[in-house]
C-alpha cells in the first residue's frame, strides 16, 4: 500500500524534491500503476532464474590503461562551481 | 531545380559520391525545407544549419579530390536529442540538462561524420525517452505531419516526423521499449530497432541501459538497411556491444520460403479494425510473395507491460542518479554565490530540474528496488523476463520472422492520454517484448487509416538476424 509517508521515504531514497502536490499526485499514480502489475505475482518463478540482460556477456575487461581526455576544458566548462581545474562542490564530511 | 527533399537517402548518396549532386545543394534544399515546415511541426529542438553546410562542403571537397566520401555522402541526417555531438548541447527534452554541450562525439555520431552524412539537427523527444508521444519533452510538444491535432508518437517523435515530413530522409532514434517503431508507425515511415548489442551505445543518454538501443528512422528499408550498414558494429567503449564483424546490410532476398509467424496474443480484444486491416494486408502480400505462415504462441506476452515498467524504470532510477547538480546541467548551486549543502543541492537539483513522468519512474524504479520490495518487484520482473525471451526462443524454432501490430491504435490526438500514465503505457503493449527479449524489429508503414492516418506494422526477427528482417520489411513497400 503506498502511503505518504512511503512516498516521502522513497522520495529521499531517490534524492528528489517534491512538493506537496507531487506528493500527493504521486501517491495516488504510483498505486495505479502498482496496481495493474499485481498479475505479475501469480506468476510461478520459482525455478526460473533472472535475465539481467540478453546478450549472456559477462566480466567485459578492457586493459587498465590511462589515456588522456582530449577535450577536459569542455567538460570543467560545464561544472556548476569551479575552482581551477576542480568542480567545487557542498562539504561532503561534516 | 531539383526537389532534393523526397529524394531518398541512398539516392542522394549515390548522386553525390557519383557527382550527380553536390552535398551543398542537398543540405541547403533540407534546411530550406526545415524552415519552412518546421515552425508548423516542431520536430526540431536545435537545428545546426551552419554547421551542415560545412560538412557538406567538406563532403564535396572529397568528392572533388577523389577521396571516398563514405556511404552516407551527403546525406542530411536528424539525431534524436539524447546523442552526444561534440561541441552542441544534448538536451535529452529536459531542464536538467541546461547548458550541458557535449565535449565527445557518440559512437554512432562518429561512425555518421566518417560515412560522410551531414548532421542538420537535433530533434525533440520525451524527456530522457520516457514516453509514447513526444508530450513529455520539457519544450513542446511536436505534431503529427500527417495531423497536426495529433501526437507523433515517441519518445523518438521528433525524428520521425521530421523524416516523414521531408526535412531530413534520414534520423536516428533510440528504442527502449518502442521509441523507434511507433512513432515510425504513427508517421508513416520505417523504423528499426535494431538487435541488443549490435549499435553502440556510447554516447546515447542512458535510459534503461539492458533494454536501450539506436536504431533509424527512414523513408524506405533500403534506406534504414544502408544506416545499419554505416552504424552497426562492434566498438570497444561499450562493454555490451556484441562483439561482431562489420556487415553490409542487402535486403533483396526476397521472402520466397520464409515462415511468418503470427503470434495469438497479440490479436486480442482492444485492436483497432483499422491497425488489424493493416495486419492482414501485410500477410497477404508476404503470402502472395512466397512466405508461409504458423501460427505461433508467446504466452508470457500478458506480463511484458508490468515487467517493462519494473525493469525500466528500476535502471532508470540508477542511471538518472548522475544528474546531481554537480558537475554538469542544470544546478540550483550554479545560482547561488554560497554553496548549501549536499543533500539539499541533490533534492533541489533534481526536484526543479526533472519534469513529472521522469520523476514518476525515477520514484517507481527506487521503489522496485528498495529494501523489503526488491524480491517481490525487480527481482521477479527480471525472472518473468526469462520467461518471455524464452517465449520467444520457441516462436523463432518454428517461424523465421513475426508479425505483429506496432501499436493498439493510429496516431491519437494530442492531450487524450497525458492524464493518465496507464493509459499511456499500455500503449506500448507490442513493442515492448522486442526489447525485453533483445531481438530485433521493425515497424514498417501498411496503409492508412479510412480518415488518412498512416497505419504500421512490426515485423520481428531473432537475434542479429536483420537481413532476414528487412527483406521482409522490403516485401511490405507500396502497400
């Protein structure tokens, strides 16, 4: 059952601000579609094991190699605060 | 002067690399075009028409020195805006991504520059893909080419129509669940989603990373088949490309012998009589050039709504955790002389800069795989997966291609399905066990509707088999 409270928890699992009307909204919607997926409960999974993804790949190494970033200008550009060549971002450890 | 824009992309490549055309002439006759249509369609969210004329004088220039100009020489292609471009910003139809330019090419933006096409433009979509008419953008919405009272479909909306309404002959789009096929199919032109792992996806926007794959939109199967060509392929910088010799894709095999396979399921209650004319018609003529028909069965097919939007969203909900507010894209940091503090720039950041459905799945996905609901959610929608990838092991040991409708209804009209996401979601009931499954399909145009909509249908194939697919594809022009 998705009530405010477990609205809110997830809300601040996901890192997301909401207001109260999408909170409100929210709750209801998020029942709605729970709701239509009830049916996937009666389905027998019990000796069927998971797909993560179809191609069967696993352990893709690549050699742990350094190689330089052509455009690192472009990308500091983007930063929200900057500080030289580092993103200055909120104190992480209080 | 010629009217370069109903030509096709394979006939303006020949005419250019055969000196027929200058790449010039072609670009400026498709921004032209986009000048004067796209105020009515909105198909573009950004449209670089310096930066085309460039390249194809670039394009010339080689021809003129005897240089290979590549497959796609002077082809005006349209990208889907969650493709990176170096140099432009990719918007990904959100706010979140404000003053975001991308500092690399995507793979297959690469593989389009070295072929020789030349980039006109970026194209609306729903906001991060997620959505079936292109109404989720954080822009606008853009119209049906064929209705302007009516949604082109999407996420990948805006390529379509732009191909459909002769601004480009060529886009690329991405297919998460159906992104590619019904917005093909709602605006009358081809599109293919290609086999899980056989288009990179670095440089793609992630969505939902297990299910995400690049495809194009196209006027015609030759079309779509010389696109894969240039596109397709194993590259190193995305660990699940599937590793693969490059290939040319032929589609005049033909359909002499080949089993259509017609899945019960997807023949319910709810199908327009309009979309399953077009269904009959299409076999009738796969029928009268040789195909054969099973009748197939994919049961689990009732379960791949609900596994979709567990599994979707659930990676969806992991990979939109990288817009933080911190290194790129819209911050409420940025305005802010002082920094607040972490958790809040986090909440803030991504509570103004994600618009509603985004924030729907992100909530959904977090949900489905939080502590106490991961078993009976994610981890359940992934062994269901099983379940119907399996469905569709059976089908292809007795039919080579299937066929199918792309979607339940033609094009519906703009705001009749915004109010309720269920709604919006079971439209992609068709579409989505292709990408649970990781095989490949088609959405081709079969007719039009007695009011004048264009009607598609789909056609799947197993694995890596697309030019089983498009030769089928390719039986069904002219219908």
């Amino acid at each position: 059952m998705i009530d405010e409270a477990l609205v809110k928890h997830v809300a601040r699992l996901a890192r997301l601000q909401l207001t109260d009307a999408e909170t409100a909204a929210m709750k209801r919607e998020l029942g709605a579609i729970l709701d239509t997926m009830e049916a996937l409960k009666s389905v027998d999974v019990s000796a069927v094991p998971p797909t993560s993804h179809v191609l069967g790949l696993t352990d893709v190494l690549r050699p742990d190699e350094a190689r330089p970033f052509a455009h690192r200008e472009a990308l500091l550009e983007g930063a929200p605060n900057r500080d030289g060549d580092y993103f200055k971002v909120p104190k992480v450890l209080e | 002067m010629t009217d370069y824009t109903s030509w096709s992309a394979s006939a303006i490549a020949a005419a250019v690399r055969g000196k027929k055309a200058k790449a010039e002439d072609v670009a400026g006759a498709h921004l032209e075009r986009i000048r004067a249509e796209d105020p009515k369609v909105r198909a573009f969210i950004r449209v670089l028409a310096d930066e085309a004329l460039e390249a194809a004088r670039e394009v010339d220039a080689k021809v003129a020195e005897g240089r290979d100009p590549g497959l796609l020489a002077g082809v005006p292609v349209a990208l889907k805006d969650n493709l990176n471009v170096r140099g432009v910003p990719t918007t990904c139809g959100s706010k979140i991504l404000e003053g975001f330019v991308a500092p690399y090419d995507a793979t297959v933006v690469e593989r389009l520059k070295l072929h020789g096409a030349v980039i006109v433009g970026k194209t609306n979509m729903d906001e991060f893909a997620m959505g079936s008419s292109t109404e989720n953008s954080a822009f606008f919405p853009t119209k049906n080419p064929h209705d302007h009272a009516r949604v082109p479909g999407g996420s990948s909306g805006g390529s379509a129509a732009a191909v459909a309404s002769g601004m480009v002959p060529l886009a690329l789009g991405s297919d998460t669940g159906g992104s590619i096929r019904q917005p093909a199919s709602f605006c009358g032109v081809v599109g293919l989603k290609p086999t899980y792992g056989l288009v990179s996806r670095y440089g793609l926007v992630a969505f939902a990373s297990s299910l995400d794959q690049i495809g194009p939109i196209a006027r015609n199967v030759e079309d779509a088949a010389l696109a894969l060509t240039a596109i397709s392929g194993f590259d190193p910088l995305d660990s699940t490309s599937a590793p693969s010799q490059p290939r040319s894709y032929d589609v005049s095999s033909g359909v002499q012998g080949l089993r259509i396979g017609l899945p019960a399921e997807y023949a319910g209650p709810g199908l327009e009589p309009d979309v399953k004319a077009a269904v009959d018609r299409a076999l009738a003529a796969l029928r009268a050039k040789g195909a054969q028909t099973v009748d197939v069965s994919l049961p689990n097919t009732k379960h791949a709504v609900s596994t979709y939007y567990i599994l979707a969203p659930s990676e969806a909900s992991a990979n939109l955790a990288r817009f933080d507010g911190m290194r790129y894209g819209f911050s409420t940091a940025r305005a802010n002389a002082r920094l607040t503090g972490l958790l809040e720039t986090y909440e803030a950041s991504r509570g103004r800069g994600f618009g509603p459905e985004v924030k729907r799945r992100i909530m959904l996905g977090t949900y489905a795989l939080s502590s106490g609901y991961y078993d009976a959610y994610y981890g359940r929608a992934q062994r269901v997966r099983t379940l119907i990838k399996r469905d569709f092991d059976e089908a292809f040991r007795n039919a080579d291609v299937l066929l199918t409708p792309v979607a339940p209804t033609p094009a519906f009209k703009l705001g009749e399905k915004t109010s309720d996401p269920v709604q919006m979601y079971l439209s992609d009931v068709f579409t989505i066990p292709c990408n649970i499954a990781g095989i490949a399909g088609v959405s081709v145009p079969c007719g039009k509707t007695k009011g004048g909509l264009p009607l598609g249908v789909q056609l799947l194939s197993r694995p890596f088999e697309e030019h089983i697919l498009l030769a089928a594809a390719k039986a069904l022009e002219g219908l």
